[in-house]
C-alpha cells in the first residue's frame, strides 16, 4: 500500500459519513419530526464530517505525492 491510501481511505468514509448525516437532516427536516439532533444539528454534524474527510484527503494526497518523490 503507498503511503497516504489508508488516509484516503478513511476520507473517504468519513466522506459517505457526512453524506448520510445530510441526508438525516434533510429527512428531519421534511418530516418535521422532533429528533434528538434535529435538522440543524444533523447537518452541523454533516459539515463538520466533510471538512475533516477534506484535510484527511489533502493529507494522503500530498504523502502520496512526497512518497511518489522520494521513489524517483
């Protein structure tokens, strides 16, 4: 495995992560139902996934790059 694909890795699930805590704010919000988070914390806790699954991303990308350097 080169350096930084298990960090893009977890990007990418914290990624689909984020996505579904959208998509249950979306859904609280629609159905106006009285959830423990409610429709803002949902995408609150949406948002704050997807920039970390951002720098972990960045993160493996530039190791990859670094390790892809040093090979040559």
């Amino acid at each position: 495995m080169l350096a930084g694909q298990k960090r893009i890795f977890v990007a990418r699930m914290f990624s689909l992560l984020g996505f579904l805590c959208g998509v249950l704010g979306l859904l609280a919000g629609v159905l106006q139902r009285t959830w423990e988070l409610g429709s803002l914390g949902w995408f609150a806790g949406g948002a704050l996934l997807e920039l970390i699954a951002m720098f972990v991303f960045l993160d493996g990308a530039i190791g990859m790059l670094e390790a892809l350097i040093r090979s040559r």
